[in-house]
C-alpha cells in the first residue's frame, strides 16, 4: 500500500469514527467498496433509487434508456448471458456489453426483452455468426482506423 493510499485510509477510519468507534479496518474497507460500488453503477447504468420518467430519445436506434439498462443489469444478474453448447452460463462480469438479442440492423430494439448482457468475446461470437467472420473482421478494421485517424487528427483552435 502506498503511503499516500494508507493516509487516505488513515483519514477515513477518523471520519467514519461514530460510525465505526473501533477503526476495524475491515469495516472501513467495505464502507468505501460498498459507495465506490453504487458510484459506478450510477455511472454505467444509470442506477438510482428515485429514477426519472422516462422520455423521448431521439431517433438513435442504438441509444439505451437508463431505466432499460437497469433492469437488464438487474434481471441478467451483472454476468455473460451465453450458454455454451456444454449447457455453461459464461461467468464473465468483467467487459460486459448491451447486446439486442435482434441486431439493430435487423429491426432489433432497445427494450427490456431485446436486450441482454453479453461479455466482449461472445458479443463478437454472436455478430459472426449472425454477420459472418470475414464481415465482422471487416467492420473491426474499418472502426480501428476511423479511430486511428480521429485520434491522429489536430485538435480545433
């Protein structure tokens, strides 16, 4: 642990003294897991406990309305939803992707039930076997040069 990361760490065992009289460093640990936790959530998935009505968004068909979002992550359980033929659930939760069951190019939705979780590899998986590889190997290396070029283009005075 750095010295500056146990100074923080130090400072918050201090203000969370009422709360955790004896300083258990366990305690203190989970109590900023658990809030650096729901800032991310907030963050990716719009998690809140007083969610906004929902409203008009615009024509994007690949736009995904916060409250949406929220109850894919809650109903897929914040994990892969591929089955592998072994009959296998994917246990990634890391990288994870919105992915309409019904591709967007096929009249695919973004509602609660045209949409599921899917890691990177199996999200991929899925466009070639719907798209094809050399399609998707394609696709892939136009959008890395389109990134190339945006990313090497002079910045606006």
């Amino acid at each position: 642990m750095s010295k500056r990361c146990h100074e923080r760490l130090r400072y918050l065992q201090d203000l969370l003294g009422f709360e955790v009289p004896s300083g258990d460093l366990g305690r203190v640990f989970e109590d900023a897991l658990e809030a650096r936790i729901r800032e991310v959530e907030k963050q990716k998935f719009a998690e809140t406990s007083r969610p906004r009505r929902s409203g008009p968004y615009g024509t994007n068909p690949r736009y995904i309305p916060a409250r949406v979002k929220r109850e894919v992550w809650k109903r897929d359980g914040g994990q892969c939803t591929f089955v592998g033929k072994n009959g296998r659930r994917c246990e990634a939760r890391k990288g994870l992707e919105f992915d309409h069951v019904l591709e967007v190019a096929r009249g695919g939705e973004a509602t609660v039930g045209g949409l599921r979780l899917l890691c990177r590899a199996h999200n991929q998986h899925a466009a070639e076997c719907t798209f094809g590889s050399e399609f998707m190997r394609h696709k892939r290396t136009a959008a890395a040069e389109a990134r190339s070029r945006s990313s090497a283009a002079p910045a606006p005075a």
